[in-house]
C-alpha cells in the first residue's frame, strides 16, 4: 500500500529532528512544529506548481 502525503511528511520530520537533536526519541512538540512547516511548504509549493502549469496552458503551444 503507498503510503500518504502525510504518513511521508510525518516520517521527514522525525527524520529532521533526530538529525537535528542526535536523538532517536523527539519531543511530541518538536516533532509537531517540524511537521507543519513541511506541510505549509509542500502546500506551497504545490500551488507554485499548479500557476506555473496554468500559466504555461494559458500561452499555448510554443512556435
């Protein structure tokens, strides 16, 4: 089963804090705050992508 965006934004920010702090066990705060700064940029950049293929679809084909 493919794992969700979630499950796989929680997994790089406990990956982050345990780089961060050298420490297999992170606080439940910490791991929280990491969490949804991943979100918001992923969030992010998901609308960054979706302009940018809007933008391109409004031009046309190139000649």
């Amino acid at each position: 089963m493919e794992k969700t965006k979630t499950e796989l934004l929680l997994e790089e920010a406990k990956a982050i804090c345990q780089r961060v702090t050298d420490r297999l066990d992170v606080s439940d705060d910490l791991l929280c705050s990491v969490f949804r700064r991943l979100e918001l940029e992923t969030d992010l950049l998901d609308e960054d992508l979706d302009e940018a293929a809007e933008a391109l679809a409004q031009r046309g084909p190139m000649h």
